[in-house]
C-alpha cells in the first residue's frame, strides 16, 4: 500500500473519531482541528466523485438541475441561498450567475477541485457539489434540498465525472502581500480619483492603479468617503433593515466566488457567537467577534452616491458587505441611506 494511500485512510479514521466525538463540529472545523484541508476530507468520503474542471459545463448544468441551496463563506461568515441558477454564463476566467434567486459572481482562476458528495455523506444529506481552490479550501458549494429533483445533480455530476483524475494534492495558500506604506500613496490623486468614480465596478480598479489597500484607501480617503464604525454597526444595520421591512443587498464572498442576496430579511437570531439572519430562503450565520473593523462607505456614481457598511476581520480580509436594494441606473434607495447614516452618526 502506497503512503499517500495510508495516508488517506488515517486521516479518514480519524475524521471518524473526531465526528464521533463532535457530531456538530462542521467539516471546516473539523479540517482546521486535524491539520488537513477540508478538499482532502472530503476526498476521504465513501462514494465522493471527482468532477473535471469544465465550469462551463458545470453552469450550464446547473441551470437545469432544479430548486438547490447555494453556499459560500469566508472564516467568519456564511451566506445561504435557496433558489436556481439561472442566467449562467463564463467570459474567460469569470463566471456569471445573475437571476433573482441565486447571484454569484464567480473568480473561476480559483477554481481547482471540484467533488459530487453523494447523499448521506457528512455535511451532505441529500448530495451536493462542492468546490475548493488550491489549497483545499472550499469556494462555493450547491446542495440538494427537498424541492430538488431526484438524482439531478448525482446526473449532472455522471457527466462530468473525472475517471483520470490524479491523487489529491494541494498547495499553501500565499499569504498576502503587505500594502505599500501610506507615505508611498499620492493620497490627494487617490481623493480625487475617487471623487470622480462613475460606477462602483471601478473602485477595485482603482484601488490596483494607486496600489493601495482597501482600508488603507479608507483611511486615506477621508471622512468624505469612508467612516470608521464600531463593530456592531453589522448587526445594527441588519436588526434596522428587518424592522423596517427593507430590501437590502448581502454580499458575502471569499477569492473564488461572491454570492448576493437581494430582498428583505426577517428572522434574526443570536446564538452564542453567531448572529443569524433565518428565513425561508437566505440564511446568513455571520461571527460577530471575528469583526474587527467597520466602515461606512459612499461611492460616487453616475446615478449619485452608493453607499455600503462593510465589515473586515483582523487580517483585514472583507466578512461581509451590505448595500441598499438598487440596479445599476437607478439611485440609492433614500431610506437605505438615511438607515446607514444614521449608524455612522
């Protein structure tokens, strides 16, 4: 028996332990707890198959598999959408999904692994796909749900079933890089480039032509744009959209996928450390002591100023982003704005 081989097994032996010992700790956890990648766990599971790498296909796919929930998390949030996929599309290395149900924005040059669980597998009780970037780390996942469609997406993994894939390997995840000290930063071209914004889709460009972080741009930016709150400005915003019955925009994503719910949310939740957002449709399971900043953040538009609340963890990497309901041509929601003022002030 080869190493790699022996390997496996223990690793999947005690993954049985730990789950027998901690049947609600997640997958993830679990993972970070047995010093493995949650891709090489899965990989341990009775029945997993291996997916060839054609996104394309795989979305396309999708669009016909039925109702699913769709996943995607970083470390201190997780964002979950029942709905279809609809409206898929790839345009090189980025992925579209753009329906009123399930909106993903899709870093496809992520994308490395990719695994059908079959139903009854840990985490995974009626099958799911799931996806991990190089390291193992997962970037988005589908699970079938009761109003899913028998066998559709056990179907839809059959056809991209990988038979030759090689053994499971991963790689670190680079660090990543430190931004430039603020003394290197033209802070007053920053201000006025971000004055002169046009559509919030050119902030990220912007923020690669200074060189500059996002809260270093924050920073540098000024009150005029950026606002420092505290921490708990997350919930607050969430706890005063509910109560007003608001829509609003939930952005929560990590380096391979963003996923976006739009609409109103309802039920909210305090559990121990995890605020949560449960209704029907969308849950959001959000860890409150892992903010470590947030900011209040107006962009300027072709259609007048967009403003989101945005939270960041200790490594300064974004948790979540919150935005009044809008499309692009249409102006900021006034009670969004008044809502998210309020806060800052």
């Amino acid at each position: 028996m080869s190493l790699a081989l022996d390997r496996t097994e223990d690793l999947a032996a005690r993954w049985r332990h730990l789950r027998a010992e901690a049947p609600r700790l997640r997958i993830r956890d679990a993972a970070l707890h047995l010093g493995a990648s949650e891709a090489a766990l899965v990989a341990t599971i009775p029945g997993v198959g291996r997916l060839r790498p054609d996104w394309a296909a795989l979305l396309h796919g999708l669009t016909h598999a039925g109702p699913v929930m769709a996943l995607t998390r970083n470390a201190a949030c997780v964002h979950e959408r029942h709905g279809t996929y609809r409206d898929a599309s790839v345009h090189g290395q980025m992925g579209l999904v753009v329906g009123e149900e399930i909106d993903l924005r899709l870093f496809l040059a992520q994308w490395k692994h990719a695994f059908f669980v079959p139903a009854a597998a840990p985490g995974s009780p009626r099958g799911s796909l799931q996806f991990f970037d190089a390291s193992g780390e997962a970037v988005h996942k589908v699970f079938a749900t009761e109003a899913t469609p028998e066998g559709s997406l056990a179907r839809l993994a059959a056809s991209l079933a990988d038979m030759q894939a090689p053994p499971l390997a991963t790689t670190q995840r680079q660090a990543r890089a430190a931004p430039n000290p603020d003394a290197t930063i033209d802070a007053g071209a920053l201000r006025e480039a971000w004055r002169g914004l046009r559509d919030t889709h050119d902030f990220f460009p912007m923020l690669r032509r200074f060189k500059v972080g996002r809260q270093q741009a924050f920073r540098l930016a000024g009150m005029e744009f950026a606002q420092p709150l505290e921490p708990a400005a997350i919930a607050r915003a969430l706890t005063l959209a509910a109560g007003q019955a608001l829509p609003i925009m939930v952005f929560v994503g990590n380096p391979g996928c963003i996923q976006i719910h739009t609409g109103t949310i309802t039920r909210l939740v305090q559990m121990e450390e995890w605020f949560n957002v449960l209704d029907p449709e969308f849950n959001l399971h959000l860890r409150t002591p892992a903010i470590a900043s947030a900011w209040l953040i107006r962009k300027p538009t072709a259609d007048g100023i967009v403003t989101s609340i945005e939270a960041f963890d200790a490594a300064g990497e974004v948790i979540v982003m919150l935005f009044g309901k809008r499309k692009p041509g249409q102006v900021e929601d006034p009670a969004w704005r008044m809502l998210a003022e309020g806060i800052a002030a």
